[in-house]
C-alpha cells in the first residue's frame, strides 16, 4: 500500500474576512458544545481563544496605522483563523500516560477522548495553548484536522466552509510552495510585512501541520515568535536518569559487598 502523504493546513490571513464560517463547520462537524456567548468587550471575537470548545478561533486585531496621504492615522483589522498545530514533535503526545493522543497515517495528532483520564498533562506541555479540558468531565479536547473525513478522502470542514481560501488543506509540500508563492506575490505588491509562520522543519516544534501567512509579528497575533517543544530534552534527561540510577545501584551494591567483608 502506497505511504499517506502528510496532510496540513495553509491559513492565509490576507484573505481572512472573520465570517467565522469556520467555527461554526467545524462545531456543527465535530458535535464540539456551543460558547462564545458571554461578551468578552474585545472587537467581534466572541470565543477569545482556542479551547476544549473552540477547535478553530477567529481572532480580530485592530491596529492603530500611519497613512502618509492622511493627516492622522488610520485603522486596519488583522483577522486570523488559529487552530491546534500538530507539530511535528509534538509534547502534548510525548507526556501523555494513558495513549490517548497517537499520531495518525495522516501525521496528524489527535486525542482520544474515550482514552483521556483527564490528568491535564498535555494542556501544560502544548507551548502554544491549543488543548484544554471540560469542565463537566475533566478530558481534554482539540482539531483532529476532521480525521474521520480525511479517511473519507474529504478536506476538513473548516477548509470546505472558508469562502475565501484563506483556509487551504492539502499535502504539506505543496502548501509550502504555494505559501511561498504567495508571499513573493505580496512583496512585489509593496506588502513587504507579509510573512510566513511555522513554515520550516527547522523551528523549534521541528515544523508543523498548521502554518499561516502574517502581516505583522506573531505575538500581535496572540503567537509565541520562537515556540520550542518542552519535551525536546525528555529522551536525554530519561538517559541521565537511567545512567543516574545505575551508577547508585552499583555503589550501593559495591558498599553492600565491602561491608560483607
């Protein structure tokens, strides 16, 4: 049988309108609860972040510009559509103690709910906020990227409903050349802010599932600029321990046979 390419999502944010066509197909899709209800008092973004019960979150940003044919500033709206990452080394997946976060043939990380014993582990390790957990049960919850569609051979939900493709799914490699594409296309129109984010292998979450095209700094995006996985050193700091804990035995049984003597 042929290898699954790796799959991902190309998030575009120029082309972003904030409709909000995505939270609401991938809530409908996902059966994931209803929020964003309460008013939060921060532009239009009525669920405020990624959570246990918001898979994907429109964030709206309005900035304070500088126009040179106006004789005072202007304003523009920034408008992005997170999502979790399903990094490549992904910590949520490293801590977990029950298996109930795997990998899929897709690449992709997703949780099993039905596995999940609810410890929050993986909510501390994810270095971008993405996971959260309910309240009414404790388990912890996020995008699957519509895994039970993917096997299906359909895009994600989320990908279907955007109806400007500010939101592209497809295989990985292709979407970097297209993101890059695009960027080229937006320097040589004079946006020269327009940047790519999360788009190498060589970051610190070593590339991810999810990447986006900005016009500003991450952080103005609620971002972290330089993510790292906490989890990078577990395999060396598990070797120390190990090494740690065989040097004590060993003395401790070195101390037990002189003593005998």
């Amino acid at each position: 049988m042929a290898e699954t390419q790796r799959v991902g999502f190309f998030t575009d944010t120029t082309l972003c309108i904030g409709c909000k066509a995505c939270e609401v197909a991938c809530k409908e899709w996902n059966d994931v609860p209803a929020d964003g209800f309460d008013f939060l008092g921060l532009s239009y973004d009525n669920t405020g972040e990624l959570s246990a019960d918001t898979w994907r979150h429109v964030a709206f940003i309005e900035q304070v510009v500088p126009d040179a044919s106006a004789s005072e500033p202007g304003l523009r709206w920034l408008m992005s559509s997170d999502v979790c990452k399903h990094c490549t080394h992904a910590a949520c997946l490293d801590v977990c103690p029950t298996g109930a976060i795997f990998r899929t043939e897709f690449d992709t990380v997703v949780v099993q709910a039905d596995v999940c014993n609810g410890c929050g582990y993986c909510v501390a390790a994810c270095p971008f906020g993405v996971i959260g957990q309910r309240e009414r049960d404790g388990r912890a919850w996020k995008c699957t990227m519509c895994y039970d569609r993917l096997h299906g051979g359909l895009e994600p939900a989320c990908a279907k409903a955007c109806p400007t493709a500010s939101i592209q799914f497809g295989p990985l490699d292709e979407l970097r050349l297209r993101a890059r594409d695009r960027v080229e296309e937006l320097h040589e129109r004079g946006v020269s802010s327009a940047r790519l984010y999360l788009d190498s292998d060589d970051d610190g979450i070593g590339g991810a599932g999810a990447f986006f095209l900005l016009l500003d700094e991450p952080e103005v995006y609620g971002l972290p600029p330089d993510p790292v996985v906490p989890t990078r050193d577990l395999a060396s700091a598990w070797r120390a321990a190990a090494a740690s804990g065989a040097a004590l035995v060993a003395g401790v049984a070195l101390a037990f046979m002189r003593g005998r003597r």
